[in-house]
C-alpha cells in the first residue's frame, strides 16, 4: 500500500532532556523520522525541549517547538497548526509515548481531530500495564515467569509468601528499569516494594519469580499495514537475567542460541507483535531462555516504540530501522520501500551478518559518591559504545578500547585485579568492570566452571576469554625480536591493540607499530553492508579487521580492503566517544555540524566515532563513516589510509582534544586551533601565566604536584580552596576545601586516581556570580555568541547551573569587561574556531576562572535560542575558507532563554545530591521566557543556594 495520501503535516514528540535509561538514542531515531517524512513531502512539526540535539536543529523538521513536553504545550501547538494530521510518538522514547498517552485521556487529540501512528494506544496499555500483558500472553500460549500485580503493599506481602524469594519487582509505565529490582529476602522486600509502588506512576508493580542465571536475548523488529514482519537483528546479553539490558554487554548476532530455539522465538515475537494490536512501526521483544539443553524460553516484555536497543541494531547491522519504520506510519509496506544500504533490493529483508558487534555501556559511578554500583534491574549506565570486529573477541576489544576508562583493552596492560576476594566480589556482584574481571580471574588460575558458577555466563564467552588469555601467556615467551609474524597476526585478528603486546614483549608501542608495518601486517577495511555482501551495498559505512593475506590467480599477494580512496581533498572530523556525564550529546551535535560545514566547502568528509546512540554514526552523516575506536592506534591508521588536509579536534569534546597532542607529534595537521594554544589551555599553570602577562584578573592560585606543595601554598592563599587538576572535563575532580586535613585527603586521593597532574589550588571566590562566554575566533577577529549569567553562585559546575542568556543582573561596566577579556584572551590563545571562557563576578571586578579553546556544552544552547547557525559558521573559519567578518550575524531572542540542568539522581537514591563544582547533571532543558517576573525565574531564583556544597 503506498502512503497515504490524507497525511499532510505530522506532530513529532521529542524525548526531552537525557536522562540515565533515555539517552541520545532518540536524538538519533527522532533526527530519522523527521528526514523520512520530509523525504515525502509531509510538513512536520516538532516539540522536544532538549537544546543539545541534531533533532531540534531549525534546519530538522518544517516547525520546531522548543518546549516543556506537557498537554499544555500539545494544546498550544495544536491551536497554532489547526492542519496537523496525525502525531507520531514512537521516536520519543518513554517519555513521548507517557505524554501521548496523557493528551489521549484528556481528549486532546480527539478535540482536535488528530490520529495516533505508528503505534496503537491499546497497545502500549498491554505492554506496560503488566497484568493485561501477562493475561495476553496467557491466551496466545506464550510462556512467561510466573507472577502477579500488586496494586497494595499488603497485595505485595501475599504474593512474596506464594512465590518465594529471589523475586523481581518491576514498577509499571516506567522507563529505564526506574523501581525495578531483585529481592533476596524478607527484609529489603518490604523496602523496595514500598519504592516500587511510588514510582509507578499508577503505583502497581509486578511481581514475578526471578529466573537468575537463564539467559536473556532480544529480538528488534518491523512490521507493516500488509502485516509483513521482518525480524531486524538478534542480540544476546552476555550478562544473564538480573542485569537491565541497559547496563549489559549485548553480542549480536546471537551466538550461544540453537537454531532450532532461534526460529522458535522468532514465531513467539512475530505473534506477540501482532496480538498487542494493529500497528506499524518498530518493536524490541525480550526473551529469557534456560540455560540447559532444553532451552525453554519464557517472554519477558516488548516495546511498541523504537527503543535504546533499535539504534544499537541499526548500527550494527546498517539497516535504519527509525527511518523506515517513519515510513511505515504513513503507510508504506516494507515491500516498497528499498533497502538503504543496497539501494537495489527492497527492505522487506533480514539483514545478514558476517562480522560481530560487541556493545558495552559506559558508567559514570565516579560522578555519584555513595551510590550503589552493583549492576541490576535498574539502569545506571549514561552511554554506551559498540565494537565491530570479525570475531566476538576482536569485537570485546575494540569495545573496551571504546569506553575511555584508561584501558588498553582487556587485559595485558598492567591494571589487572590480583586479589581472589576482590575479583570473586566483582563476579559475584555484577560491577561495571565485570567485563575486565573475568579475565583476571582466569589469569590468578579460577577454573571456568567457577566462574561459570559465580556469573552464570554462557561457556562459550568464558572460553573465548580463556583462549585470550592463553594468546597473551604465548606472545610473553617472546621478545620483540622473536615474536613471529603468524602470532603477531593472530594477536591483531583478536583485537589486541599495539599497546597490549608491547606489555605483554616488554617494549614500546612504537616498536610493536614498526615491527606490523615491517611484517605488512595491516588493518584493512570492510564495509558494514547488512546483506553479508551477498548485494553489492553502496554505503561508506566501515570497520577495520586483520587479514591474512590471499594469493590471486596472477599471483599478486593482498588482501582485501573495501574503503576505496577519493582523490579529492578530505577532514576527518574526530567524534566524542560514549556519552558520559560532563561530555554529552552536545558535542556530537557539534562534530555533525562540523561535518555538514565542511561538506558545504566541498571537502569529503570522514568520521570517527564509536557511539551507536548518536547522529554522527548515521551512516549518511558524513561520506564515509569509520565506526572505530576514537583510540591513538585506529585513528593513525585511518589517516594513513586515507590522508586527509587534516582533522578537527575542537568538536569531540574532551574525547577529541585528549588526541590533539599525539597528532601534532606525528606531523598531522589539526584544523582550527592548534595544539600548542588548546594545551596551554589546558595546564591551568601556562594558562594564568598568560592572563597576568595580559593583566587580566584572576583568582589568586598556585600548582601543586604533591601533596606538600598543597599544603605549603594554603597558607599563602587562604581558605576557602578551590582544587582543580588538568586536563579534565566536566569537573572531574574539582572540590572545594576549608581546611588542610580536607585539602590532603583530596589531593591524596586525586593524584591516586590522575598520577602526574598538576593540579591548581585557588582561592575560592565567595558570594562571587559566574558568567560565561561563547565566541568565534579567526585568529584576528572575534565575534561574541553569547554572554551567559549563572543563577546559582559560582562554584557549582556550570554544567549544573541554570544558566540564562542573556545576562539579566550584570551592569555595563561588568559585561564590558568580560567582553575585553574574552577578545584578549581569544587573540592570545591564537584562537582559531570556537571558545569558551567562564568569569567569576566578585564587587563589579571580574576573574577569570578559565577558557576552552574548543566547542563547549553552550554552544548548541545559545545557537537554538538566537536561531544562528554558530557551528557551522565556527567550522568555516577553522578550515579558513571564511573570515569572522564574512558572516552577517542576526541574533533573534525576545526576552530570556534559560539552560536547565537535568539529573539522574532517582537511580541512586543513597547519594548525596548536593552540587559543587564537579558535574552531575545527565541533561538539559531550554526554557524561554518573556521576563523576569515569570514564576519560573522566580522559582529558580528563590533556590538558587540551596544545593552549594563544599
């Protein structure tokens, strides 16, 4: 059936700010949607009020609201655009599919005449009100854990003393597994039960028997009007049942499952998706299976929606599964769309893999002191990074060099746990490092069959980490000398990176690099192509692998790569990794701008990330996408192969920068900003040295580099200090101290963690008000975006401050100075690009507390509220194809627009949630509003003490 011919404008519902449980994901399917429906000539309309995303970009949708997401924003826009048809509120997340549910039982849509696609309500009701789901599967024969909902905590009681423990409680209409949990005994049951009940937003949990150790797999979707049903991707959590998928590490394709029990699922998930009734769309179905021959498999939810696990299983297997299913609401049947990636075949196809992907979530424990960090039902993981490789071994290492948690990989690079106590806990215990920890206990000697006891994870991946381990015990007997080229290779087709073996040979990396080149033993390059090369696919979507060579009927010796170089001129523009706290989707935001600009002066454009949440890995982002590890050894070879004009570090947040030295050591050109001026940035010391060279003030400081030099330089600068060390984002580290026995033990305890850092003690301004500043840098001009004043006092983390623009309580004279200080400091950095630079405010006298020569957290901010273009423009500049006096700045805002911080606190409800100047805060909001005297304001104003800590 073609589309429909009724459906002329179309409301989009966004997922708000990003949160533990609902990330950027939905950035990603949302940004989709919109380009498929336009695609067809459909107007759409968009709210969402997160300012940090591709989805809101002006340039996204027909319309774009950038609103709080309630009825009564739905209701305003519904007036403002009488035409709209239908709402579309499956790329929103929970969040979206919660607000559409609340405007259909008020009668929003019904006043207004607009239709639900894409979903059905009854639908969604099914398949979060747990009992209706359970009484569902019950009639089509679909087998589920026993269980039973209690709307009571006395209900509760009663249905424990049926069951026995160990039970699972999981809280209806929730999102991220919030109110979930697994109960051993009596005592912690009748608390979590109580959380459980409050949480859910009709206060009903379900209570089910915990299947522990079985295994647990998901199946993602598609299906049409016709009735068609492909099944998209499988994927197999390698943690077992008890850990939210969210927070475990996922294989696809599944690889322990027979084929038998595969078809079987398979049917149950095609029938469960057509009795929760008739939609078209996307759907996430999860399985639990039991670990013994038999593999009896029992029903654990679905999801009508586009979840975290679709952009997982669009990335992995390059199938769009957020564009099609847009389609797919308006319409369209799988048969007529084609297949993205072919572009010959149709998408009414399963994707075939020959390469496996291998994803691992990243946690940001550091940033919650006192929480719990033993993995469970309930989500605690804020991003998540995805390896491709040729083997699930080569996969689990590209993975891990992926996270940005000072490893190399696993294992073999000097931070193994050695204690049989400590590794047994971490097993025992699902912790965050798991994933390292299995390998260390089968290097202290733990039998597989114990840790197979302890974790119940499959065998099969315990053996793979075993013949790792039994690989790494092989290349230690060598020298870099000896080392033969079979085991070097062998050590590179399983991921081991150059700095592993050059652990495990006692030498340096660079000597592992040359002895690989001397040998031609060198990564080549595949296309992720969906169909297993069977079709020829016409995407630049990559991955790199090591193979052996092959011999042609001419006898040339080669192997093959598929990257095929241009001869045109190229950037590659380096992305920001996994999500984490303090370096969000904002900078993904950038580095797709960046690449959009770059592609507007003609270059080809390369991208690097390894984020399967975001738009920069949308594989018609950029003209070639490497999905690779934003890791030294990955990056130097892409370059290599594909020798760009150079690259740009300045968009990719920390992520980016911390390569920018590496880069310029090699000679490689860094566009925009060079590296000498982002890293005397960087070292707080060289950097203040600059400001009293300029006579710019700044708080009073010193360096220290151990905790005696602390302490001597207390007594100069009086307490209250502030204690920051270098090169970190998001405040990482960064306390506030009011006597020497709190400034050792933290300077103790940051150089145990950052050895090496210099760290810069300064005198804390109090009472002082913060400000920042965005501007664009050519080197001679410098044009200010926009000039930010803090609500709360400085010392909160900016990333954590309401922040509005523009300033509403900085006279002349002080915003005078600041935009003086920012043209200096700009030109004396020998800015290229984009920077930042936050002031301290103390009696009219302004300070600076320090500048980022770089794109900042801001930037997508101040561009959604004065509707310009700043990355774009920045991007220019940074390739010198345009001067700051080239562009014809025209900032719109009518009244103020102000930068709400989101946290993700209610995940850990033991922390102390107390803000100072290291970061918290998940997401953001904007709020626009006309004055001063709105209540908002004056709300936030009222507060803005309340949460200081030193």
């Amino acid at each position: 059936m073609p589309k429909r011919q009724d459906l002329k404008s179309i409301l989009i519902i966004g997922s708000g700010p990003i949160v533990i449980g609902q990330a950027c994901e939905f950035d990603y399917s949302g940004s989709q949607a919109l380009r498929s429906l336009r695609e067809d000539g459909i107007e759409t309309i968009l709210i969402n009020s997160n300012p940090a995303t591709i989805m809101t970009d002006p340039s996204m949708a027909d319309h774009v609201y950038l609103l709080p997401l309630t009825t009564k924003s739905i209701v305003q826009i519904l007036k403002e655009h009488p035409q709209i048809d239908a709402v579309l509120p499956t790329m929103g997340g929970q969040t979206a599919l919660n607000l559409c549910i609340e405007a259909d039982e008020k009668g929003i849509w019904k006043d207004f005449d607009v239709e639900i696609i894409g979903v059905d309500i009854d639908a969604i009701n099914i398949t979060e009100d747990r009992d209706k789901f359970r009484l569902l599967m019950e009639e089509i024969g679909v087998p589920m854990a026993p269980q039973a909902t209690a709307t009571s905590f006395l209900k509760g009681k009663e249905i424990a003393q049926e069951f026995g423990f160990p039970l699972c409680i999981r809280a209806s209409f929730t999102l991220g597994g919030a109110g979930a949990s697994i109960v051993y005994n009596e005592e912690e049951f009748e608390e979590l039960l109580s959380r459980g009940l409050e949480i859910s937003p009709i206060h009903e949990v379900m209570i089910d028997k915990a299947m522990m150790g079985w295994k647990e797999y998901e199946l993602e979707l598609l299906r049409d009007d016709n009735d068609n049903v492909v099944i998209i991707c499988s994927i197999e959590n390698m943690d077992p049942m008890g850990i939210h998928t969210g927070d475990s590490i996922t294989v696809a394709p599944a690889m322990t499952l027979s084929d038998k029990t595969f078809q079987k699922m398979r049917d149950m998930a095609i029938k469960m998706m057509r009795s929760i009734g008739e939609f078209a769309g996307g759907c996430n179905v999860q399985f639990a299976v039991s670990p013994d021959e038999k593999e009896d498999i029992i029903a654990i939810e679905i999801n009508p929606r586009v979840s975290r696990s679709s952009a997982l299983a669009s990335k992995a297997t390059g199938y769009p599964i957020a564009k099609i299913a847009a389609k797919l609401a308006t319409g369209y049947t799988l048969d007529e769309l084609d297949n993205q990636i072919t572009k010959s075949t149709s998408a009414l196809f399963e994707p075939t893999l020959d390469y496996v992907i291998v994803k691992i979530p990243r946690w940001n424990f550091d940033k919650f002191e006192g929480s719990d960090r033993t993995l469970g039902l309930q989500m605690k993981a804020v991003g998540e990074v995805m390896g491709i490789g040729r083997s699930f071994q080569e996969a689990l290492h590209k993975a891990t060099q992926s996270l940005e948690i000072k490893r190399n990989g696993i294992g073999a690079d000097g931070k193994s746990y050695k204690d049989y106590n400590q590794i047994k806990d971490k097993l025992k215990y699902a912790s965050w490092d798991r994933v390292f920890a299995i390998y260390d206990a089968i290097q202290i000697g733990m039998p597989l069959s114990k840790i197979h006891e302890i974790t119940k994870i499959d065998m099969w991946y315990l053996r793979q980490y075993e013949e790792l381990y039994e690989l790494e015990k092989e290349i230690s007997k060598y020298t870099i000398d000896t080392l033969d080229r079979e085991l070097l290779l062998e050590a590179k087709q399983k991921g081991y990176g150059d700095r592993q073996i050059a652990h495990m040979l006692g030498c340096l990396e660079s000597e592992v690099y040359k002895k690989r080149e001397d040998l031609k033993i060198k990564r080549v390059y595949k296309l992720v192509d969906t169909c297993a090369a069977e079709f020829k696919a016409q995407t630049p979507y990559y991955y790199s692998t090591f193979e052996s060579e092959i011999e042609t009927e001419d006898g040339e010796v080669l192997v093959s790569n598929e990257s095929v170089v241009s001869d045109k001129k190229k950037i590659i523009v380096l992305g920001s990794g996994p999500n984490r706290i303090g370096q969000g989707i904002e900078f993904d935001y950038c580095c797709v701008h960046g690449v959009y600009a770059a592609k507007e002066c003609g270059y080809e454009t390369i991208m690097i990330n390894c984020n399967p949440e975001t738009v920069s890995t949308d594989f018609d982002t950029a003209d070639k996408l490497y999905f690779e590890p934003v890791f030294w050894e990955h990056i130097y070879d892409i370059i290599k192969h594909e020798k760009p004009e150079g690259v740009i570090v300045q968009l990719g947040g920390q992520t980016a920068l911390k390569l920018a030295e590496k880069l310029d050591r090699y000679g490689i050109p860094i566009i925009g900003t060079s590296y000498k001026a982002l890293d005397l940035a960087e070292d707080r010391g060289s950097f203040s040295t600059l400001l009293k060279d300029n006579n710019i003030p700044y708080p009073e400081f010193g360096v220290a580099e151990n905790a005696d030099e602390a302490l001597a330089l207390a007594d100069e600068l009086d307490f209250p200090i502030l204690v920051r060390p270098s090169y970190v984002l998001g405040g990482q580290g960064m306390k506030i101290v009011i006597n020497k026995e709190e400034l050792l033990e933290h300077v103790v305890d940051l150089l145990r963690k950052i050895p090496n850092n210099k760290l810069l003690l300064d005198h804390y301004l109090e009472g002082a008000i913060e400000a920042e500043a965005d501007a664009i840098c050519d080197g001679e001009n410098v044009y200010i975006i926009g000039i930010m004043e803090h609500i709360e006092p400085c010392g909160i983390h900016s990333g954590d401050s309401n922040a509005t623009l523009p300033a509403f309580n900085l006279g002349e004279l002080v915003l005078e100075q600041i935009r003086e200080y920012t043209k200096t400091i700009a030109l004396a950095l020998d800015t290229v690009g984009l920077i930042n630079i936050q002031f301290a405010i103390k009696d009219d006298k302004v300070y600076i507390i320090e500048a980022n020569p770089r794109a900042s957290r801001t930037v997508p901010f101040i561009a959604k509220a004065y509707k310009e273009p700043y990355v774009n423009y920045a991007t220019k500049v940074m390739l010198g194809e345009k001067k700051v006096t080239d562009f014809d700045f025209n900032p719109q805002l009518e009244g103020f627009a102000i930068k709400q911080p989101v946290f993700s606190f209610n995940k850990f409800p033991n922390v102390n949630k107390k803000l100072g100047p290291e970061m918290k805060s998940t997401g953001e909001s904007i709020l626009f509003i006309e004055s001063l005297r709105d209540d908002q304001f004056y709300d936030l104003y009222a507060r803005r003490k309340m949460y200081l800590s030193k």
